[in-house]
C-alpha cells in the first residue's frame, strides 16, 4: 500500500502535476490523520475495557468479603442472643426467689459466651492501592470510601467498646467457683467444681450478671443496625456488577 502512494506521488511530480500532487497530499494526510485516530480509539476502547475488567473483578472481591463478614456477624449475633437470653434467665430467676443448685453449673457457665471482633478489608486496601479511582461511577466510589472510611470503622469501634468487659466478666464468675474437690465415681476419680450456695447473693455475681445484660443488649442493636447496612452494599455492587 505504501508503494503504491509512492509511485502516485512520483508520477504526479514527474508529470508536473504540482495542482493535483497538492491536493493528493492533503488526501494522504488526511488519511495519516483518519489512521491515526482509529488506532487512538481502538487503543482507547481496549483500555477501557481493561479498566472495567479490573473493577468489575475488585468489586467482586469486596462483594465477596461483605458477604463473608455478614455471615460471621450473623453468628455474632445470635452467640450475643443466647448471650442476653441466658442472663435473662438467672434475672428472672434470682428475682422468683430461687438458690443456686448443680445442676445450674454449666447454664452459670453460657454467661461467659462472647464475640471476637473481625472483618476483611483486605479487597478494598488494594483497590485504594492501585487507585479508587478506577472505580468508574462516583457514586460507587463515594460509598465505597464512606463505607469502608467511615461506616465499618465505627461499627467496630462500637463493638469493641461494648464487649470490653466480656474477659473481666469471664474472670469474675471463674473467680467465684468452689475450690475443686476430687470425688471417687464408680471407682474413677472425677473432679468436681460448683458454685456457692449464696452465688446469687453475692455483689460480684450481681454486677457481673447486669454487665452481661449491658453488654449483650447493646451489641445485638449495634449488630442489628448495620448488617442491613452491608446488605445494602452487596445488592448495591451485584447491581453495578451486572
């Protein structure tokens, strides 16, 4: 093709044809200009596909951590449920008058259940590593950024400031156990630890036993306010996402 423009052009000159080489010249370099601009549009096309490919595979990523985090939060809460359920029942029945027996022992033993406090933001640090901006829509990026800034670091804020007292709790009612005594069963020695009789007029227990419902009540709402929030967010992505 080359070739062939080369000898139009040679011709033209040979013939003395200036009028018409000049007119053939701007044709070519509109040409150049044409070629030029295709190759600046395909070359851009295939970069904006690339760029959609990576964030569309980073907002997989995130959607995936945020449905894991739900899932284990979920668990969170209903441990914190069970949690608040077995401290309503040493309330209620503390206030029918009844005593402590053995048979309590392992229900004593349900108030020391607790949270560990996790999440994975792991996703979202490497897409603000390779630049956020990557994230084509602004409002995406804007939630993303408030989210992930803002929103999640709160929330866990406020969970670990409502279960700071779970491993003192934990401590006070080991604390209040009956020294071990070994006692022979069948012929098999078997240690046994209770309680108290009067576990249930002790100051320590009374205290421990309101800090438990404190603290499983105010987790279940904490817990209770934001999953919606991370629901909200995985719909959000599984929809820019298709």
């Amino acid at each position: 093709m080359i070739k062939f423009f080369r000898k139009i052009r040679q011709r033209l000159l040979t013939e003395n044809k200036f009028s018409k080489y000049l007119i053939y010249a701007i044709g070519e370099i509109i040409l150049v200009v044409i070629g030029i601009l295709i190759a600046l549009s395909i070359n851009n096309w295939n970069e904006a596909q690339r760029d959609r490919s990576f964030e569309v595979k980073m907002l997989k990523e995130i959607n995936l951590a945020l449905k894991i985090d739900i899932e284990y939060f979920k668990l969170m809460s209903t441990r914190v449920q069970t949690l608040n359920s077995n401290a309503d029942f040493f309330i209620n029945y503390i206030a029918g008058g009844n005593s402590y027996n053995d048979s309590l022992y392992n229900k004593i033993f349900g108030l020391n259940s607790g949270i560990s406090i996790q999440y994975n933001r792991g996703p979202y640090d490497a897409l603000k590593a390779s630049g956020i901006d990557k994230i084509s829509s602004d409002s995406v990026r804007n939630e993303l950024i408030y989210f992930y800034d803002f929103s999640y670091p709160k929330f866990i804020s406020s969970l670990e400031h409502y279960n700071r007292n779970h491993t003192k709790d934990i401590e006070t009612i080991v604390g209040l156990q009956n020294d071990p005594e070994i006692l022979l069963i069948n012929n098999k020695a078997n240690i046994i630890q209770g309680f108290p009789d009067d576990i249930f007029e002790q100051t320590d227990f009374l205290k421990t036993l309101r800090s438990i419902k404190f603290r499983s009540n105010r987790l279940n709402t904490v817990m209770g306010e934001f999953i919606p929030d991370i629901e909200k967010l995985i719909n959000r992505f599984e929809a820019e996402i298709k």
